[in-house]
C-alpha cells in the first residue's frame, strides 16, 4: 500500500489520512440498545472535506469496547 495521505474518495484530493476520533457508538443486544463512548477511534479522515471512512482498526476497536 503506497503511503499516507491517499486520495479522498469524495473530493479526489490527497488528504486522506490516518486520524483518531471519540464517538458514541451505538450497539444492539438481546433486542435492547446501548451506546458506547469510545475514545481514540482510529479512522482516515480527509483533511479538507472532512470526510471519514472506517477501517479494519475501527471495527476492532469497537469490538474490543464492546466485549
């Protein structure tokens, strides 16, 4: 994988990199919901539109939370 910043999939432009956010992220079990509060989410995040994906990261962390 070449490396950081990467194309942004909504502006086009070379700004998409590796960030850490804090979100609630909400989650159902057993038909009942809850909300988690994560800190140092990891995600790319594009610097000039702001746009943001999840990664593999992402999911395990709120796995790893969730467990």
């Amino acid at each position: 994988m070449k490396p950081y910043p990467h194309k942004c999939p909504k502006c086009r432009e070379a700004s998409f990199s590796p960030a850490t956010v804090s979100r609630s992220v909400p989650y159902r079990y057993d038909g009942k919901d809850h909300s988690f509060d994560i800190d140092d989410l990891p995600i790319l995040k594009c610097g000039l539109c702001q746009y943001e994906a999840e990664t593999n990261d992402t999911e395990d962390r709120v796995l790893a939370v969730v467990r």
